[in-house]
C-alpha cells in the first residue's frame, strides 16, 4: 500500500472528524432545547397538542439518539484510523479499490431511482388523504429530483 494513500486518507480523516465532532452539537442542543421547551413554555399549548408525536412524545427523542449514537460511532472510526496504522491502510485500500467504488456507485444511483418512485406512490397516496403529508412529500420529492439533476449536470461538465 502507497504511503502517500494512507497519509491522504489520516489528512481527510482530521477534516471529517473535525465536522463530525461539531455536528454533534446539533442534535443535542436540539433535544434539549425542544425538551425544555416542551416542559416549560410550551406545555399545554396548541403547538404540543396538535404535533405529531403529542400521543408519542419519545419519537424525537429516539431518533435524536439514533442520530447521535451514527455520529459516535463515525468519530470512534475516524478515530481509530488515525490511531491504527493496520486499520488505515485497510480503509486506504477498500477505498481505493475499483470495484468498490463501482459497486457503491451503482448502488447509490439505484437508491435514489427508487426512492424517487416510492416518494411519487407517496405523494400519490397522501394526495387523497393528507394535505400536510402531501405537500411535505412533493416538496421532498421535488427538491430531491432537483438535486440529483444539479449533480448530474455538475458531472456531465467535469467529464
């Protein structure tokens, strides 16, 4: 394996650790500050009443730590690659490879033509019976398609 591979890989480890550590902060202070505000300002108002989760108050809560439990588990691999000279120079050269990446390639681009449909038999659905729902899923499904056409004219022009 190239030195200059690994080395490369430890060089945009520190950049992803960097950003991972400061995303951190978001999810927690969110929590904290929708779970003070819940038991204190907004207790009994309509806003808690009409939400979401009003009969399932733990659902933010629970995907806020799911949240939170991916980015650890993200920071205790970068790192152990920066730690681990054996781990970083198998991570160099899973990334490297070929293969890999046409796999991940092929596999990203069939994920998002399927969620594209399945967002459109959503939007579809809820159409007939949820207003909110419906509006919240086309707005998805539209700035989603007008990502992936952003990206792809990006590629088209670099190659």
């Amino acid at each position: 394996m190239n030195e200059n591979t690994v080395k490369e890989l430890r060089e945009q480890v520190k950049i992803k650790l960097i950003i991972m550590s400061i995303s951190l902060i978001v999810p927690i202070s969110v929590l904290v500050v929708l779970y003070v505000l819940n038991n204190t300002i907004l207790q009994g108002s309509v806003f808690v009443e009409k939400s979401m989760f009003g009969s399932m108050p733990w659902v933010p809560g629970v995907v806020g730590a799911l949240f939170i439990i991916y980015l650890l588990t993200k920071i205790f691999t970068y790192i152990r690659i920066l730690k681990d000279d054996e781990y970083a120079s198998t991570i160099a050269i899973v990334k490297n490879d070929e293969r890999n990446r046409f796999i991940s390639a092929t596999a990203n681009n069939m994920a998002s033509k399927i969620f594209i449909y399945v967002m459109a038999v959503i939007t579809l659905v809820t159409a007939f019976f949820y207003t909110e729902l419906f509006l919240g899923s086309l707005i998805t499904l539209v700035l989603f398609i007008i990502i992936k056409i952003f990206v792809w004219i990006v590629y088209i022009n670099k190659y």
